[in-house]
C-alpha cells in the first residue's frame, strides 16, 4: 500500500491561485507564519485535523493535499452537512 504525504507544494499552488497570504492563512489556523512556511517549502506534515482545516479554508479535498487525486475540487456530495 503506497503512502500519500501531505503536499506543501500544493497547499502553495493553491493558496496563492486564491490570493491568499501565509500570514493570513496561519491566524486562521492559529499557528504561525513560520509553520506555513515549514509545511510549504519543509516538507513538514501537518496533524490530519490541521490538514483538514488547511483543506476546508483552501476550499480543496484533503485526497488533493494528500497527493491521491489530482483535482482539487470538492464533490458536492463529499461535503460534511452542518
């Protein structure tokens, strides 16, 4: 079974497609800049819960951030209803 690690690289890409500063991104995360940066350009991986945020505020499907699919859209079928 192949293991898919959370891709910084993508978190990037996407994040500044939606114009989107780190330090912008970090306080809505409540971490900090610097860990943004670690998870982009580090390769450091994120807590799954953190991730899951990262995708919800990212508006992308986790499998996207986890390299398992190459679409970064959102099935409407997929989303959790409140």
């Amino acid at each position: 079974m192949r293991t898919h690690l959370f891709s910084g690289q993508r978190m990037k890409q996407i994040r500044m497609k939606r114009d989107i500063r780190q330090t912008d991104l970090a306080e809505s995360l409540g971490i900090t800049q610097g860990q943004v940066s670690r998870y982009e350009n580090k390769g450091e991986q994120p807590a799954k819960e953190l991730a899951e945020k990262i995708a919800a505020l990212l508006n992308v499907s986790l499998d996207y951030l986890y390299g398992k699919t190459n679409n970064p859209v959102i099935h409407p079928l997929d989303r959790k209803l409140d």
